[in-house]
C-alpha cells in the first residue's frame, strides 16, 4: 500500500519540531511596553466586538454573560463566556462618541465589552498596583464576588496551525466611569489567565484603568507569547469579580469594573526559524518521492 504524506503535514510536522527545541526552554508570557500587534494577520475571530454587533447605543445593548437572567442576551461570535443569573456584564456603547458605560474613547469600531458584575468583591490579600499596570500580591489570593461566580470571556486561539517563535498579543481596557476622572471610580482590578504559555497556567491581575491615577482612563496591554507546547492552541481569559472594596487595605469601598475592546494576537515568524522549518519541509519532501507504492 502506498504511503503518502501531504505537504501540509510536512510543514506543519518540521515547523513543530523546530520550534518545540526552542518553546520548551523559552515558554513565556512577557509584558511589554509596546507591541507589534495589527488588524492585519489577527488570529482572535472578533477581537473588537463588530461582528454581529447588536449595533451602537444604550437601546441595543445585549448582555453577553452565558447564564445570566437579563435580557437581550447575546454571546459576540467566535467567544465564550460565563457569568451567573445576575451578571450584567453588556456588549455595546453609549450613545454619542464610542464609549461603553463611560469608558474612556473606544480605540477601534463602535462596541466593547463590560464586565459588569457588582459590588464589593473582595480579595484575601492586599494589591499592589504597578505603574505598568500589573497588580501583584503577597501570594496567591483568593478572590470573592457578591455575584457568586466572576464574568468570564474567553477564545482559543488557533497558534497551533498558525505556528510561529513568538505571538505579540495585545488588548485595550478602560473602566466604567473612566471619562469622569477625578469624579470617577479608582482603579480596579481585572484577572487575565493565557493557557499553556506558563507552567500551571496562573491566573496574572492587572489594573482596570479607572482614570483616577496616572495610569489614565485608559491602557493598551501588550505581551510577548511563547508557547509551552506548539502543538497546542492559547486560550485568552478575562475575568472580573466586580468593583472592589480595597477598605480593609486603605484603599476605597468602590473600585471601577473592566471594559475591553480590540484584542490581538499575531504570528510573529523569524527569518531563522523559517529558514530551519523550509530546509526540513524540503528533505521530507524528498524522502517522500521515494516511498514506493
């Protein structure tokens, strides 16, 4: 019987065993200050919310928590989420300028999502906020929510079939209120968890910008992305508990809940790597003109 091999396995095949050598010494998730993420090559389905939009203004708002009670309810395509009976997380804008619940400008199209889930969540352990945007504690805390459960979006993210070194991946946040500075909500606190870029996949938190310190009303986060296993996808998951209560840390009872919008992820290929992956895809390719049939 005839063996044949496509070329597409062949690729995909030498791409992995190069870049594995390198990704299961290098595996990271880094923060950096700027990013080379674009429209163009996006491998997020949707990342800024248009498609299938229920359309601007508070009238066609939809909330998009799966489990939620309230209506008009409605997931953006290509996203999952969860949320409990009284999540009010919302997929929309105000009226007027793109903002959503008083956010800060939308950076790309006209909707966004709110992570709206109430207030006084707590946390067991006092925050750190970072002028990065990184929020840090003592150890691993455990956070709690009046709503029982957090508003969670998430994707998988195809990097496996889209194999790359590195993948530059960023997103926008502002905070609800965000628009009234001084007069607004102080920062909160949002959790990111990006699967199988560090061992254990770690929940990491991060600063909802609330337009109250020098963080302003707005913040575009950027990382690198190495990949543990390449032949596995990343999947991206937003979390938000709702607004804190940070008293107990002498912060205040009210803190500002999150709002994203344009989230991006790209392949960002090597020339050397490239060059390694073609020189393997041309010598299985040989061997497989000499299979006999």
């Amino acid at each position: 019987m005839k063996n044949r091999i496509s070329n597409s396995t062949i690729a995909i095949t030498v791409a992995a065993f190069v870049l594995s050598a390198a990704d299961l010494v290098h595996a990271s998730m880094t923060l950096q200050p700027t990013s080379s993420t674009s429209h163009v090559g996006n491998l997020v389905t949707n990342g800024s919310f248009e498609n299938g939009s229920p359309g601007p203004g508070v009238g066609n708002q939809r909330y998009w928590a799966t489990g939620t009670s309230l209506t008009p309810y409605a997931v953006p395509p290509g996203w999952s989420s969860s949320g409990t009976p009284n999540t009010y997380a919302i997929w929309g804008s105000d009226g007027g300028p793109p903002r959503l619940r008083g956010s800060d400008l939308l950076p790309d199209g006209q909707v966004a999502m709110y992570f709206g889930n109430g207030g006084g969540a707590q946390t067991s352990l006092a925050p750190t906020f970072h002028a990065d945007g990184r929020v840090t504690f003592s150890g691993t805390p455990t956070m709690t929510t009046p709503m029982g459960a957090p508003a969670v979006l998430q994707q998988s993210i195809p990097t496996n079939t889209n194999l790359a070194p590195y993948y530059p991946f960023s997103f926008w946040a502002s905070g609800e209120f965000a628009q009234n500075g001084a007069g607004g909500a102080p920062d909160g606190i949002f959790g990111l968890r990006v699967t199988n870029v560090l061992p254990g996949d770690p929940m990491q938190f991060f600063t909802v910008p609330g337009g109250t310190t020098a963080l302003g009303m707005s913040h575009q986060f950027n990382f690198d992305l190495v990949p543990l296993n390449p032949l596995l996808p990343i999947d991206i998951e937003f979390y938000n508990w709702g607004h804190f209560d940070l008293t107990a840390y002498g912060g205040l009872a009210f803190t500002t809940e999150l709002v994203i919008d344009d989230v991006m992820i790209n392949t960002a290929p090597e020339p050397a790597s490239l060059g390694l992956v073609a020189l393997g895809a041309l010598v299985l390719r040989r061997r497989r003109n000499t299979v006999s049939e």
